[in-house]
C-alpha cells in the first residue's frame, strides 16, 4: 500500500469512496476539481494505493499557521487496516513540515467511529456547533490536535 498525491485522474475513485460513506463529507464532481488548482503549498490531496486501487484519501487546507483536515476516507472494506491513521500521518508530516501549529477538524456527532480515530490520533475535542450539518440536521464535534 502506497500514500502519494492524488491527481486529477484520481477524482472517480475519490467520490466512488466519498458516495459509499454516508459519514464522508460528500463533495460534487466541480468541488474536487477546483481542489486540485488549489494544490501545492494550500492543498493536500492523498490517495492510499493498492495493486487493487484506491482503497483511501484525504483532502486538507493549509490556512497558514493551521491545517483543516477537510475530509478522510477509507472504503468499508479496508477499514481497522491502518490505512486511515498512514493518510493522517501524512498529513501531520506536513504539517511539521509547514511548521504548523495545529489541525483541526470537524465531525457529525453520531460518527463515534471517526471520534474514537481522532482521539487516539492525540485529537483534542475543543466544542461543538449546533445543528451544523444537514441532510439529517446534526451537530458537529470540534477537534484539534495542537503542534510543537
Ligand atoms: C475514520 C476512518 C477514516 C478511519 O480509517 P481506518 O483506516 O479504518 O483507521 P485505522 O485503521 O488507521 O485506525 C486507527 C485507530 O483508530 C481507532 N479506530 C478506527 N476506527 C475505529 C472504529 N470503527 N471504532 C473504534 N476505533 C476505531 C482505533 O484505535 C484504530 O486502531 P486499532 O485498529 O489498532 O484499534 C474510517 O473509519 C472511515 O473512512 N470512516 C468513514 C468516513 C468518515 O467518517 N470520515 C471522517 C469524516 S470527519
């Protein structure tokens, strides 16, 4: 299993993997694209490779001296594999790259999954907004891991 940068040809596995999970932040086809002329110093887009695909991504912005991890997503398939915390650590290689001083994040609060992940990352929970998320309404749960 490989992590490199995702690429433009790398969009249909992307919203294959964001349209089989409901938690993902689901992203339009237009949404991914102008992702990508925002990378380099102000995106990252990861993909984790296999000889059978795509089985992840992860998409960040870089909102200088923090990160926002946008989205991470693995398929169902190859979940408690540690493909998710290899993308995330990825990320906070960048981060220290960028000499950042922390990530965050926000997550539906029904996504115990995703909590539990970001909690043994060394995520902090730091709030909460009230009914930020549609389609169903639900709160969102603040996270942040502070660096150096
Ligand atoms: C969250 C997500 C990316 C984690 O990816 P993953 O590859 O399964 O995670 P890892 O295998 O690297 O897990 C690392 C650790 O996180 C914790 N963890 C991950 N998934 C967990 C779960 N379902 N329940 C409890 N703990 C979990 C465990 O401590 C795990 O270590 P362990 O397996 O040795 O016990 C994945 O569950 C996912 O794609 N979820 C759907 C999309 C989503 O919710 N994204 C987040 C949006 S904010």
């Amino acid at each position: 299993m490989n992590i490199r940068r995702a690429t433009l040809a790398d969009i249909p596995s992307m919203m294959h993997l964001d349209r089989h999970s409901p938690a993902a932040a689901h992203w339009t086809q237009e949404q991914y694209r102008q992702a990508f002329q925002h990378e380099g110093p102000d995106r990252l887009l990861l993909v984790a490779e296999s000889s059978s695909g795509i089985l992840g991504f992860l998409v960040a912005l870089h909102l200088a001296p923090e990160w926002e991890l946008e989205n991470i997503v693995v398929a169902p398939t190859s979940r408690r594999e540690g493909i998710g915390k290899r993308l995330l650590n990825t990320l906070l290689a960048a981060a220290n790259e960028t000499n950042s001083s922390a990530v965050f994040l926000e997550v539906r609060d029904s996504n115990a999954a995703a909590q539990t992940f970001y909690e043994e990352a060394g995520f902090n929970h730091t709030g909460r907004r009230k009914s930020y998320y549609t389609d169903p309404a639900e709160d969102a749960v603040l996270y942040r891991l502070t660096l150096n």
